[in-house]
C-alpha cells in the first residue's frame, strides 16, 4: 500500500494543483453598431447629435458642434482575481479620406482614446490604420500603456471607448463593430471533493515516505 502510494504521489500532487491561478482570457463584450434589425448598437445617449446610424455602422465625424462619441463596455460581471491587459478590436472604414488644400493632400488622423468616466480620458492615444475599406485592428493596452485610466477601469469594471481626430478638416470614418477581450486571472476554483480527498491521499503518502526514510 504505502508503496503504491508513494509511485501515485506526483501525479496525485500534480492533480492538487490544478486549481492554481494562471493567466487567462476572462472574458469579452462585443458590440455591433448599426440600425438594421437585431443589432444591438450603443444606445440613443452615446450618438453625438450629427452621427448617423446607417444599416451597419455608425458614421462617426469630429465636428466641433458636435458632443464626444462615447461608447461603454460594461465587464464589471466577470469574475477575476486581476487584470493584466485588454485587447479592443475594431473594424472600421473611411479612416483616410482627405482634403485637398493648395495642391497638396491633408489626411485624416483618427485615434482610439479610451478613458475610465464621461468626463476623463487617456492622454495617450491609439492610432486607427488609415483605410477606405472596411479594416480590422487590435489595440491592446495594460497598466503600463495607460497608468492614467487603467486602474480606475478595472476598479469600476467600465471602459468607455472614445475617438480623437488630430487633422485640422472635419472628418469622418464608419464603426461596424468592436470587442473587448479581458485578459487576467481568473477567480480561484472551488477544489471538488474528490481533488480535495486526492489532494489528502497524496499529503499521506507524503508522510509515510518521509517516516520510512526516517526509520531506515
């Protein structure tokens, strides 16, 4: 018996462990912008006065008349021991419309901005790929790219997404959808009764080998 204890006791330590805390996608919210049927948009508050919902996206232009476009990722449901980073994927087009001025071409220069309330955003921005065509781009960010917001988005469980244009026309580009991954560690796990009578076993065996060395 103690000898067959003592073959299983790695595999059954092994085992014990498996609840241990690793790093993990803990979940995600995705978002699909557009008036057709079935979409589930960003609600009436977050449209600024002059965006426009066409079948499937949201036109989305920095007019100065007009309020911020914002938009809330809500993950404050999910159930973590911490967060380390989060990837936002958006797919977008019309990013690199321009205006012509005196022969020369001035580009549209649109950016992410994320912030932690309605009211305070990251200093530092994301770049959008300029492109006419419907483009998918991942922006990740952690504590490290973004200390001013970070902690309070985590702590509030909130991310709100907002956009920033640096050229000096009015431009324009059109949001289809977007997706939040949240990556951290997870909640720790509930041993089941039989990984807790393996976990026993194996501490037993643990003993017993240790006595017999002693007694020798």
């Amino acid at each position: 018996m103690k000898a067959m204890i003592k073959r299983a006791l790695p595999a059954l330590l092994l085992a014990s462990c498996a609840f241990s805390a690793q790093a993990a996608v803990l979940g995600s919210v995705e978002k699909n912008y557009g008036s057709a049927s079935g979409r589930d948009g960003i609600g009436a508050n977050s449209f600024k006065s002059c965006d426009n919902a066409a079948a499937t996206s949201v036109n989305i232009t920095d007019k100065a008349s007009c309020n911020r476009f914002r938009d809330v990722f809500d993950f404050s449901g999910l159930e973590y021991t911490s967060i380390d980073s989060f990837d936002l994927t958006l797919t977008f087009s019309g990013t690199n419309d321009y205006t012509s001025l005196i022969g020369r071409k001035y580009y549209e220069e649109w950016n992410v901005r994320i912030a932690d309330s309605a009211t305070h955003g990251s200093n530092t921005l994301m770049d959008m790929a300029n492109s006419t065509a419907a483009t998918t781009q991942t922006f990740s960010f952690n504590a490290a790219t973004h200390s001013d917001v970070f902690a309070n988005i985590v702590k509030n469980g909130k991310l709100e997404l907002w956009f920033s244009d640096n050229s000096a026309f009015t431009a324009n580009f059109n949001l289809m959808n977007a997706s939040l991954v949240v990556n951290g560690v997870a909640a720790a796990a509930v041993p089941e009764p039989t990984s807790i009578a393996l976990f026993g076993v194996a501490m037993l065996g643990a003993v017993c080998a240790r006595r017999r060395r002693a007694a020798k």
